[in-house]
C-alpha cells in the first residue's frame, strides 16, 4: 500500500531573484545620534517631566521681564506687610488669608483692613512686597547663573580641553598644572577674593563661575581628545591637510557632544546652590536686587511664625535643582546606554 | 614614589604661594578701610593705626613680611578683635569645625555605603528607587534649607535636640545630619553604580557558586571593590564641608571657623580673611595629596609615577 507523493509543478512558486530581494532592508528609518538619545530620553518620565518644568521656568522667569519692573520690587507697602497666601474661590485654612495666630486661625487680610480685592497669590514679605513676584525675579536670577555657567562650561572648558588635549606635550602639561591650581583653591577663596575687588553682588559671582566652574569639564574634554585624536578618521583628516581648527569643529567637537551634555548638567546644579549659598550668607546678590537664597534669608528669620515665606523660596529652589539633577541623570542615560542599569 | 612625592609637594607649595600672593595684592586692591568712622579720625591717629598694624611701609615690604610671617604660622593681627593674633583666633575656633566636618564626612559616608550597597543588592526594587529617589533629594536640597527645616522642625517643635549652641555632643547631631546629606547622598549614588559593576564580575559569581552566604559574598567580596572609587570623592567632599560649614555654622551658632570667615568678610577684616582663605587652600591641597596616595596604596593598579588619572 504505496502511495506515490504527487507533486504538482504548479504548487511552486520560483522564490524572486537573489538581486530583487533587498535583504539588507532596514525596517526602521535611520536615527542620527541625538535622535537615538532623544528617544531614549523621552522613555525616562522623571527626566522628561523634569525637562517640562524647567521649560516652563525658563518661559515665566524670563518672560516676567516684561511685567516685573525694578520698580515693583524695591516699592515697599507697608500696609500689605506679611500678608499670608490668599487665592480667590478658594477656602482652605492656609490658603485663603487666614494665619495661625497664637492657636488660633485669623484673617490677616480682615484684620490689617486691607481691601477686599487685593489678595496675593504667595502672600507678601516684611515690607509688602507680594512674594510670587520676588520668587519669580530670584527664579530668574538663578537660571541666569545656570546659563553663565554653561557658557563658560562651554567657552572655557571645551575649548580649554580640546586645546590641552590636542596639543599635548608640554603646552599640555602646563595647562594640567594651571588646572590643577585652580581646582585646588576653594570655589568659595575666589568668590570672596572677587568680592574684595568688586561689589557683591551678579558680576563678582560670574566672574567667580568664570575662574572655577570649568575645570571639571575641561579635565573630562581632554582625556576624551587624548584618545579621539588617535581615531583613524581624524588621523585620515590630518594627514588630508586639514587645519586642527576644523577639525576641532567638524570632529571633535560633534564626538565629545555627550560628555558636553552630560556635564553642563552637572555643572548647573552646582551654580545653582553656590549663588543661592552666597546669598544666603549674604555675601552674594544684595538689595535691592532679590534672588532665592535672599529670600530664604528672610524668610528664616521670621520662619517661626511666617512658615509660608520660607517655604516657597524653598521649594521653588528645591524643584529647581531636582528638576536639573533629573534631566542630568536621564541625559546620561540616553547618551551613554552603557551606563544604565 | 619619592620622586613623585616631591614633585607633588613642590607643585603644592607653588599653589599655596600663589593663592598667598593673589589673596594679598587683591587685599590691597580693596575698597573700604579696615578702621571705622576713619572719617572722624586726625591724620595723625591714622598714622599710629597705620604704624601699629604695619600699614605705613611700601606694599613690597609689607608683602614680604606677610609671606615671611606665614611661614613662622603667623598671620598678623586681627582688626576686628583688636590684639588677638589671626593664628591664636583660628586654633580657637578651629576644634568646633573640625569636629563637626569629620562627623559629618563620617554621618555621610557610613550611612552612604549603607543605603548604596543595599540599593545594589536589591536592584530593580523597590527599595532601589526609594534610594535612588532619596538620594537626588538629598542632593538637590540646600544644606542650609534643610539645616533651617530640621532646627524648627526637630528642635523647636519638637523639642528633641537642642536649638543651637556648642556644648557637647548631643548638640552637634542635628549640624551633622545638616552637613553630612549633601556627602550621604553622593556616596550612595556612587557606591550602589560601583556595587552593580562589581556585583556582576566573574569572582563573585565563584563566591556565590561556593555557597557563601548572601551578606558575607557583599560584605567580605563586593564592598571592600567597590569602595575604592570613594576615595576619589574625599577632595570634592572636603570642599563641600568647608563651604557647608560657614552657613551650618551660622544657623547653629557654632564658634567654628566657617563663621569666623563669614564675619571677616563683613567686618573687612584682612588678616582673618588671609588666614581662614590660606588655612582652607592648604586644608583643600593636603587632601588631595593624601587622597592620591591613598588611592595609589589601596589600589595597586593605578600607579603614582604615572601621574593623577592617567
């Protein structure tokens, strides 16, 4: 009982010519380096809405330029002195006026016969300046001094590390030596040696942020040129003739963009807390002129009773350096994969 | 090695004359006089303070005198206490910071290794984002944010801890706590990437094969490997407590150095603020130097001759 297998020619089918078929066909389009990273990061909640935050910051700090006048900050109204948090339609202990007073919970708004229709958003400080204003104005001196401090991370650093690196030999071993001088001199010698020759105030901590803030990311630029400048592509730039500046530009620059990235962000958190430290001690930004770490100041000293002008600097500043060191963490990740676990 | 080592040394005090010298001209460069109400002062007074205080000969002079003086440790005399030598003020004040800095580093560091090991161990739980949480609020909020916070709230509140003042230990907890976050969070961050490296390498994988207990395998194999990449982080921390001590010294009322600086530079005080800036730079240039020793000891593989992080 054989049965023969009958095979019909007709039920194949010739498979399409070796030439036709695009094996090496890639599904997905082609990411370039920051696409790659910028999708990883967007995986990263905690990065991305810290990314939204600071977005946000960035728009309300710089765009209350416009309706924050010099003039609304130092004008005092000391019939509005240490008004609490009043929000319109809202009626939580806390929130609507009312103030914990020897126990008890007391509209300070009634009591201080202050009109019906001003209320502040984050209430008011010892010379009745609505707070929300002043955070927002100390909110936007802080960003400036994250962007002070990238610049320079930037200018000085890279251009710093890529030159010791490059060069090599002995121009790099003193520009090491100069390195190491620098970093070995506290941040806060400087900021003080800046203070004795300028005012305190915006432009002695720049210039500290100047001297001290890039020393970290020049080190890190150079031993990343030392072992970039043995790569072939760029050994096949020089040997082509092309001049060290473009190639800096063209290969360097683009090959060392993560660790750039990566530190700027570890940079900003630390110039960050410095200007509000130095304020604090109050030896950094001074009246008229008003930054978180004055308003922490103030807020102190009064914190006993006044918890809310303490608080909200707080956590305004808070917010801010979480929302940096987040965003710095999930950069990392993205651009360097092999780091996460 | 001893090469090195003097080579080291060399550059170190090649930093320590420059800041000297940079922290005296600027000095000069200051506006303001040392002396109030100058205004109501005759020439003639000027010039016995000026006479007393060493003010009246040529800046060249006075600099060679400061730097000849500096090296005998001495740092010339206050302004603002009239009489007391800067050197005398500084090692009376100095216990204070001291104490309080290394408590700190210690708080900080045990706790760090602590809290990083057992994010490792427990990776991917948890208990490993609560560490990870914990730790970027430990390093995003202020020292001295948190330093105010806890003398309200655990202090004044609660009245567990004194408020501020020196007087033994029980005073010096809630400073150290203040202090020794910022070092706390860095080191369990640190510790817990360097146990995961280590956590998954070949002999530890053999120690685990062996039947080793869980706790020895961590601590007898996995910690010792993964701490000396700490090391590095002393330097850095050193910074950090020197510049965390002046405001946690101020909220805490502590009689330590930090505070001391603070006032100087108010008070226009030259020869305090040369001593304290000179004491922090040699404080900051000795530690890293040890730190690379150390480093080179405990880790054979990175030799000193070849210089830092080559």
């Amino acid at each position: 009982m054989e049965e023969k297998l009958k095979l019909d020619p007709a039920s194949f089918e010739p498979l399409p010519k070796a030439d036709d078929l695009d094996n090496e066909k890639i599904a997905a389009p082609s990411l370039t380096f920051l696409q790659d990273a910028w999708l990883r990061l967007k995986k990263n909640k905690g990065a991305v809405i810290s990314l939204f935050i600071l977005i946000v910051m960035f728009v309300v700090a710089f765009g209350s330029t416009f309706f924050i006048s010099h003039d609304d900050l130092i004008r005092s109204a000391p019939q509005y002195a240490n008004l609490p948090t009043k929000i319109p339609g809202i009626d939580i202990n806390g929130l609507n006026g009312k103030l914990k007073v020897a126990g008890e919970w007391v509209d300070i708004y009634e009591r201080n016969g202050v009109p019906s229709d001003v209320h502040f958003i984050l209430g008011t400080d010892y010379l009745g300046r609505s707070l929300a204003q002043r955070i927002i104005y100390g909110t936007k001196i802080s960003l400036i001094v994250a962007v002070a401090a990238t610049f320079f991370d930037l200018l000085i650093g890279v251009t710093y590390g890529i030159v010791s690196g490059w060069k090599g030999g002995k121009v790099d071993t003193f520009m090491q030596r100069v390195i190491e001088v620098i970093s070995s001199v506290p941040n806060l010698v400087i900021v003080v040696l800046m203070l004795l020759v300028l005012k305190p105030g915006m432009t002695s901590i720049i210039c500290a942020l100047a001297i001290s803030s890039w020393t970290t990311m020049a080190r890190m630029i150079r031993a990343e040129t030392l072992s970039l400048k043995n790569q072939e592509y760029v050994l096949a730039a020089r040997t082509l003739g092309e001049s060290p500046h473009k190639i800096a530009w063209k290969h360097l620059v683009p090959n060392l963009s993560s660790i750039i990235i990566i530190q700027t962000m570890y940079t900003i958190p630390g110039a960050i807390f410095f200007e509000a430290f130095l304020s604090f001690i109050g030896i950094g930004i001074s009246a008229p002129q008003t930054s978180l770490g004055v308003l922490l100041n103030d807020g102190q000293k009064s914190f006993q009773f006044l918890t809310y002008q303490m608080w909200y600097p707080a956590i305004v500043l808070c917010v801010l350096m979480i929302s940096f060191n987040l965003l710095g963490d999930g950069l990392r990740d993205a651009f360097d994969p092999k780091t996460r676990r | 090695m001893r090469k090195y080592l003097l080579k080291r040394i060399f550059y170190m005090i090649l930093t320590l004359f420059l800041v000297a010298t940079l922290t005296f001209f600027l000095m000069k460069l200051m506006p303001g006089t040392p002396f109030t109400n100058q205004q109501k002062m005759t020439a003639e007074q000027i010039q016995i303070v000026n006479e007393q205080y060493g003010l009246n000969k040529p800046i060249w002079q006075q600099y060679l005198l400061y730097l000849a003086g500096m090296v005998h440790g001495d740092f010339g005399t206050s302004f603002q206490f009239s009489n007391q030598p800067v050197s005398y003020l500084i090692a009376s004040r100095i216990g204070a910071s001291a104490q309080l800095g290394v408590q700190a580093m210690i708080f900080g560091v045990f706790f760090g290794i602590i809290i990083g090991s057992v994010a490792a161990i427990n990776r991917n739980t948890w208990i490993d984002t609560t560490a990870t949480v914990l730790s970027i609020i430990g390093k995003s909020v202020p020292n001295f944010v948190l330093a105010v916070l806890l003398q309200y709230y655990i202090a004044l509140k609660l009245g567990w801890l004194p408020v501020a003042d020196w007087n033994g230990f029980v005073y010096t907890i809630l400073p150290t706590i203040a202090l020794g976050v910022g070092p706390l969070a860095e080191t369990s961050r640190f510790v817990r990437t360097g146990m995961v490296d280590v956590l998954n390498s070949d002999y530890i994988e053999l120690a685990r094969a062996k039947g080793l207990s869980k706790f020895g395998i961590v601590y007898h194999h996995a910690l010792r490997n993964s701490l000396i990449p700490l090391v590095t982080l002393i330097g850095p921390y050193t910074v950090a407590l020197m510049t965390g001590s002046m405001v946690i010294e101020n909220i805490f009322s502590i009689p330590g150095i930090g505070e001391q600086f603070v006032k100087s530079i108010t008070t226009n005080d030259y020869p305090t603020i040369m001593g304290v800036t000179m004491l922090f730079s040699t404080g900051l240039v000795l530690v890293i130097l040890l730190t690379d020793i150390i480093y080179g000891i405990i880790d054979p593989r990175i030799r000193l001759t070849g210089g830092s992080g080559e």
